[in-house]
C-alpha cells in the first residue's frame, strides 16, 4: 500500500470534473516515475483505485487520452496518472 496521499484540492477538482456530464481537456501538471515534471494535456476517461505496470501498491489513477502523446505520433495514447502525482488541474 503507498503511503502518498492526493493533494485534497486536486482530489475535488477531479471529482468536480466527472460529475459534470460535459468531458473536455485538461492541462495537469504531473511528476512522472522519473520524477520529471512536466504540464501534460489530457482527456481524462475514468479515475479507479488499484496499480498499474507504472505505478505499483494500491493508490487513486486516473486514466486519460494523452494530446502530447498524440502531437508527437505515438500510437498507444492512453496513458495512466497517479492522482497523488498532479500537483495542478485546470479544465480548458
């Protein structure tokens, strides 16, 4: 079990978005496993408790379609985000 905890704005913002039944962009600046920390535009899809391949020990991820991952030609462009791992959200 993590021990990382999501910062309480963050968590509402996230939650303020999936109840409102209109889906759109958000820019989120994120810290990645490397620790790199970059802004990152994103079409979050679905927010689930659990670990992924990236993320390991039970914590919030969100899943969501990557814009840059898309601008730079990738092909896989679902990416996972540890909710504790965005320290903004803004909806565009």
């Amino acid at each position: 079990m993590t021990d990382k905890l999501p910062d309480p704005l963050v968590a509402i913002r996230i939650a303020n978005y999936f109840s409102n039944r209109e889906l759109r962009r958000v820019k989120i600046l994120y810290t990645n496993h490397r620790g790199e920390i970059r802004l990152r535009n994103i079409m979050p899809s679905r927010v689930y408790y659990g670990e992924c391949e990236w993320h390991k020990g039970a914590q919030w991820l969100l899943v969501a379609g990557d814009y840059d991952r898309f601008q730079n030609g990738e092909e896989d462009l679902t990416r996972t985000f540890a909710v504790c791992d965005i320290q903004s959200w803004e909806v565009q």
